[in-house]
C-alpha cells in the first residue's frame, strides 16, 4: 500500500517515528494509502526549513514569487485528470464535481495571488506642512495553514497561496481524512523544482501535527478552516501568544424564499444549495424558510425532484451525489435524523442510508433527506450537521423569517430568493452572516471577503483582506 509522505525542505520524508495511519477510500470503505502520523518533531523540521527560507523567499520580488506561483498553478493543470481523480478518491464526491469545481478552483487560487501581490498596494497619509506617513507592509515570517475535508485542495491553496505571495514561508497540515491531493502537489513541487521549504507540508492528526503547528513559537499567524470547537481550542492556545488569527468555521445558513420569487430558478439553485458536495460545504443552506403562499408548491416539487436525485459511486458520470467523507461522519449525519424525529420533524425524503452494490457496498452513502414540521429552535435547526440534511419552515412575514434565520450561534452566510429589491436589500443588512446571496449560490469572486460572525469564526479570507491578514503594517513618518 502506498505511503503518503511529509514534504519538508524540498525533499519527500517520512515521519521521525516511522508511524502511518490508513487513508479511507469512502466510496468503498476500505484502505487505500497510509499517512504519516507526524509528530512534534516532524512539524519542528518543517519550521526550521521555512525560518531557513525565509530571507531569500521574502527578498524575491513580487514578479519573481507570482512566477513561481504561476508554476504551480500549471503544474496543477498540467496533472489535471490525476488530480481529480485523486480528489474523488479522497473525498468521496462525484468526479465530475472535482473536475469542475475542486480542481480548476485550486488552479486559479494560485494564479489569482500570483498576479493580485503585483496590485497589492500600501496607504499614504499627508499631513500637510508636518510630513507624509506611509505604510509598509512586510511578510510575518512562518506561518501555518490547516485545511479542512470537504473542499481540501481547493480551500488549501486558498490559504497557502496568499501566505506566499506576500512573502512567507508555510508549514502547512492539510485534513487527516484527505491529505492525497496535498501529496500531489508535493510531486508538482518537486517537478517544477520550487524553492525548498517555502512551503512545506507535514501530513498527521489535529491534535498532534495541527497542535504543534499552532503552538510553535515561531509560527507568527494561522489560518484554519474546520468546526467551531476545533476553532475555539485553536484561540486558547493561539491568543496568549499574540498570534495572528484567521478562523473559518461552522455554519447553519438560512434558505429564506420568499413567494414573489422567481420560482423556477430558485428551485434550480436550491437543489445545488443544499445538496451539492453531499451537503458538506460551509455555505449550503441547510434550513429552508419558504413563505406560506408558495410553501406547499416548493415542497411538493422539492421533495420529487430530490427522491429522484442518484446517490452513486464516484465515477459514476450519472451520480448527483456521492458517499460522505468518512463512517464516523456518516453516523454523526444520521444520528442527527434521529434526533430530528424524536424533536418532532417528519421524514419527507431519504433518512436513511444507501447501500449500493459491490465494490461499494461497504461505502458511506446517504440519501438526500428532507425535514419537516420541527421547531426553529430545536437543535437539529440550530447544530450543524453538514451532510445531505436540509428542513424547511414556513413563515408569513419578514420579520418573522429574519427572527428565525438569526436565531442560531452561527452566521456564515445566507441566501435571499425574492424580487423586491427594497425587500432583499433591508434582508440583507439585517442578516446576521458574513456573505448574502439575492436570487443566487455560491457566486464567488476571489478579491471580496470571505467568512463569518458569530461562532462561524474570525477574521475574512480572500482577496485583498487574505493578503492583509499575512503581512505586518508599518507606518513610517517623513517629516517635510
């Protein structure tokens, strides 16, 4: 069985103590690679290699770090069909949403940081007659990056390419349930003969590789995105030691539909809203709000369509929706429909899981499961599952959609279906979520900000804001 290895100082090793654990195919069940279980020790080889690089990385110019950066976007590219292969495997998710989503996504991550560090620009303040203040923004030094499951290359380089773009060296741990397409950028890494230790990657649990990574001292800011516990565990260990802090965590994100919407089109989306990547992306919007004049219409079609959806294996080109990402995963989801019966909530669609037939019978698949008549405030409406899980709740007014789509700890995003703009816009400002979509999904732009409030985290990703959060300002005063 292949071992996966940490990729520290330009060179692919094996962890210090020698110690592996297996990587889970979901759509089988079954082993199909190791990963190293690094340690302590693994993870301080990798800050010593990116403290060492540091000098001669930071010194590069801008052209110079988008060049390469640009390389590894084509490398990407140029591995393309291994690597949505890979992520399939890894992941669970049907092929062709790695082809057209993962992937590309991962490649134009890199290339928009190449070229976005040239534009990146520092503030000037005069004061007039007294002198000129300017801002200089320098590179923090080693930072580390911890990436989650579900979206793992894509939302990997998310947070890798901005930290070296600006200038930094990483120690990056991607998630323990999906390191493989981590591995392979390593190999692109090694093809392209990218400068050594400016990024390296050390494979291995949260609790032991992703703990040594944060308590480094020498580890200066990091950036993760994974559940509101892991998160809050991350800023006890991280704030004493005044490190920076980019925390993307859980959400419970309102569906709010209102009956002058465009129907057609908003069924459309909300299928994929709900559903797309098994329901496991932060943004799915997991409690549908759909005002009483059109509620009966929305569920009756809603609840056709989805019993017609086709759970599958992967490499299914016809599967809508794939297996979930590990077992553990798999009863956590469904233990939550339990739940969601004993409060009340009557089964409208699947609830249960799929078995399909050999070699996938022993996969982690779940039926598309829609929810009724539960309380807005039940904890099946207010913890988040993050599977194939959605409910829905009439309401009659604004004002009582609004109550109940901030009622819950989190506030990553929302999404409104109505056209009146008055309306969309007053929904807009007083939902309490970090991104809002009017008649549309996940319609993203990479130079705005991304994240949340509440307990859907700290800080924004993306854009300007993600180069922000990985440099240091500076004033300097020149007097006249």
């Amino acid at each position: 069985m292949e071992k996966i290895q940490n990729y520290i100082n330009g060179k692919f090793v094996a962890p210090k103590a020698g110690n592996y654990f297996d990587n889970i195919e979901p759509a089988k069940g079954i082993a199909y690679s190791l990963i190293p279980d690094s340690q302590a020790e693994d993870v301080e080889e990798a800050v010593e290699a990116a403290k060492a690089a540091f000098p001669s990385w930071s010194g590069l110019s801008i052209e110079e770090r988008g060049d390469w950066m640009m390389k590894l976007s084509e490398g990407i590219a140029a591995r393309m069909d291994e690597f949505v292969e890979a992520e399939s495997r890894d992941n669970g998710k049907p092929v062709k949403l790695a082809e057209h989503v993962d992937i590309p996504r991962a490649i134009s991550n890199f290339k928009f940081f190449a070229t976005g560090v040239q534009h990146f620009a520092s503030e000037s303040h005069e004061m007039v007659g007294v002198g000129v203040n300017y801002t200089l923004r320098k590179p923090l030094g080693v930072v580390g990056c911890i990436s989650p499951w579900n979206l793992p290359l894509y939302l990997f380089s998310w947070k890798i390419a901005p930290a070296m773009a600006t200038g930094n060296c990483v120690v990056a741990k991607p998630s323990e349930v999906t390191p493989y397409t981590a591995y392979l950028l390593c190999k692109v890494m090694e093809d392209i003969d990218f400068p050594k230790g400016v990024l390296n990657i050390v494979h291995g649990f949260g609790h032991t590789a992703g703990d040594a990574i944060v308590r480094h001292e020498l580890t200066k800011a990091i950036s993760f995105t994974g559940g509101t516990t892991t998160g809050q565990t991350i800023a006890k260990i991280a704030a004493p030691m005044f490190k920076k802090l980019s925390l993307e965590l859980g959400g419970k994100n309102p569906n709010i539909i209102f009956d002058d919407c465009d129907f057609d089109e908003m069924m459309t989306t909300t299928i994929r809203s709900s559903f797309a990547n098994q329901g496991q992306i932060c943004l799915c919007g997991s409690r549908i709000f759909v005002q009483k004049g059109i509620y009966e219409r929305f569920k009756k079609e809603f609840v056709e369509k989805i019993k017609k959806s086709r759970v599958s294996y992967p490499n299914d080109p016809k599967a809508q929706l794939g297996a979930v990402v590990s077992k553990p995963h798999m009863e956590k989801v469904l233990s939550y429909v339990e739940l969601a019966k004993e409060e009340g909530g009557t089964i409208l669609a699947g609830g249960h899981q799929v078995k399909l037939d050999a070699p996938y019978d022993q996969g982690f698949y779940i039926a598309p499961t829609i929810i009724e008549g539960l309380d807005y405030n039940c904890r099946t409406n207010q913890e988040e599952i993050f599977g194939p899980v959605v409910t829905l709740t009439p309401f009659e007014t604004e004002e009582e959609v609004l109550m109940m789509a901030n009622s819950t700890q989190y506030g990553l995003s929302a999404t409104i279906w109505t056209n009146n703009l008055k309306l969309a816009h007053r929904m807009a400002n007083d939902i309490e979520a970090g991104i809002v979509w009017i008649n549309a999904w996940l319609v993203r732009d990479l130079r705005t900000p991304f994240g949340g409030t509440k307990s859907s985290g700290v800080g924004r990703e993306g854009g300007w804001e993600a180069m922000k959060f990985f440099t240091e300002p500076k004033n300097v005063f020149v007097k006249y």
